[in-house]
C-alpha cells in the first residue's frame, strides 16, 4: 500500500516542472528586482502592502498584557488612519487566539494562529490536531502549520500529505496555510516540489518560513513557490495564496515580494486575500514611507 501511496505523488509531481536549476532561478530574480522593481515603488503599491500584512508576534516573552496591547493598536488604527487599509491579519501563538478574537474591533482582519506545534512540526499528529481545534474553538479565523520538514527530506510523502489533510479537515472553510520552511530545503527543486505536495494535500496558502530558522524568506524562494502557483493553478484551476515571512526587514523587500508576484502569478493575486506578508517590523516602515514621516504606531 505504501509503495502505491508514494507512487500516486510522484506522479503527481511528474506533471509538473520540478527539475529547476538553483543558478537560473537566482538569474531571473535578479533580473526582475533590477528591471521591475522600480516601477512598483509608489505610494499606491506601498499603501496595499500595508493590507496585506499580517501583524505577527509570537515571542517567547508574549503575554495576555502584550498581545491585548498588540491588538489594541490595530483597533486603534482605524481611527488613525482612516484613510488608509487596516492590516491584514494578527497572527499569534494558540493560547492567545481567545483575547485577540475577543478584543478586535475592525472587521475584516483575521486572526491566524501558528498550529501543529510550530515552529518544529515535530509532534504527534494527535498533538497537532487538538492544539489546531482549540485555536479554531478559541477564535482563530486561520490556521499557520510547518510541514514537517524532516518527513519531506527523507522521502517520507505519505506523512506529509497526511498531515496536511488531516488538519485542513480540522480548518474545514477556514483558511490553512503551510510553511514549508524553505531556508531547510536544499534546493529550488525541494521547494518546488514541497509546494505541489503542500498545495495538493489541501493548504489554501504556501508560505516560505517561521521566521525562527536562517534563512527565512529569500526571493528565489519565492520565485520558486510562485511557480509553482502557477503552474498548480493552470493545471487545476485552484487558486492558491502566498505568503513571504521572516527576514521582510526593509520596505524594498516588501516591494521585491510583491513584483515577484505580479511578474509570475499576475494582477489576480494582487489583493491581500491572496498576497500577505508575514512581518511585525515592516508594518510602521511602509506607515512612515506612505505617511511621509518615520512614525511607530505598532
């Protein structure tokens, strides 16, 4: 049976482009960052970005006190700034997901929550499935999960593949994303064939890292998941989300994140139901450029 199972998957893959050079991938982004780049850096561009994020802290020092005073600041943000998008999502660790879903006050931000023991994956699935049903009992409007990295590198499909459909079953309509933590992967073919995997048990997002592991987001990574969208879209009409997170430090990479989406995945992918951005310290960098002054609101 588990002969057939793997079998079944590598066919799956053999129907994609999974047999990429690291070298071409890194040529292509750098030429979109030197020729594209440019035209995307408005005031227009940064000011969707600024919806696009998800608001993320998942610290070891978090608290009831911090994460209430976290979620405060985006309540806040309307009045504020109320010409301006409100951010995307607040993204918290499970036990937080009761006080953030109790205290928002805007309409329409998600509250995601980090499952499946992030940011290992190293659990039993047991373990992984009640943390996740909690956090959705508990307010979480979207669950973050890491694919379990060790399971993809030796090989072992049918567990990864599980895992993911198991715990979107848990999410049922409610949005899933997968964390292939591609700083861990090898090569650009790994993390191509990571996302097919991670798109074809059921993830509604693939998303390129924890933001505990070096590296976390690169552009090649991106470019590679991107791709792979693509290609899982054409194939199947299923419309997959992508989020970039960790390491998304300046305004530039924001930016950068974003034209690698509209160069390889177009202008339908273009909203923040489509497109977030994994971060904490990027939100205040795009207020100050949109507001044209530094200001640190959050």
């Amino acid at each position: 049976m588990e002969t057939i199972e793997k079998s079944k998957y590598e066919q799956m893959l053999a129907k994609y482009k999974t047999d990429i050079k690291d070298t071409d991938v890194a040529a292509k982004v750098a030429e979109i960052i030197e020729k594209k780049v440019p035209e995307n850096d408005t005031l227009e561009v940064k000011k969707f970005l600024m919806g696009s994020v998800e608001l993320t802290t998942l610290k070891t020092t978090d608290s009831e006190e911090s994460v209430l005073a976290f979620t405060e600041k985006v309540n806040k943000f309307e009045d504020a700034y109320p010409e301006l998008p409100h951010v995307a999502t607040i993204c918290v660790y499970p036990c937080y997901a009761k006080i953030v879903s109790q205290s928002l006050e805007v309409e329409g931000v998600e509250v995601a929550c980090v499952s499946g023991s992030f940011p290992s994956s190293q659990a039993l699935i047991e373990i992984k499935t009640v943390e996740t049903a909690l956090a959705l009992k508990d307010g979480a409007t979207e669950i973050d999960i890491v694919m379990s990295v060790g399971k993809f590198l030796s090989g072992d499909y049918d567990t990864v593949i599980d895992e993911i459909s198991e715990l979107k079953a848990i999410c049922g309509e409610r949005k899933m994303k997968v964390i292939l933590e591609t700083g861990l992967l090898p090569s650009a073919s790994d993390i191509k064939k990571a996302s097919l995997l991670a798109m074809y048990a059921g993830a509604d997002y693939i998303k390129t890292s924890t933001g505990k592991e070096k590296p976390a987001a690169t552009p090649e990574a991106a470019y590679v998941m991107c791709q792979a969208i693509k290609e899982y879209y054409d194939m199947t009409g299923i419309q997959i989300g992508f989020k970039p997170a960790g390491g998304l430090n300046t305004v530039h990479d924001a930016l950068v994140y974003y034209t690698i989406v509209k160069e390889v995945l177009g202008e339908k992918w273009l909203t923040n139901q489509w497109l977030r951005l994994g971060t904490s310290r990027l939100a205040n960098l795009l207020l100050s450029e949109v507001v044209g002054e530094e200001v640190k609101f959050f």
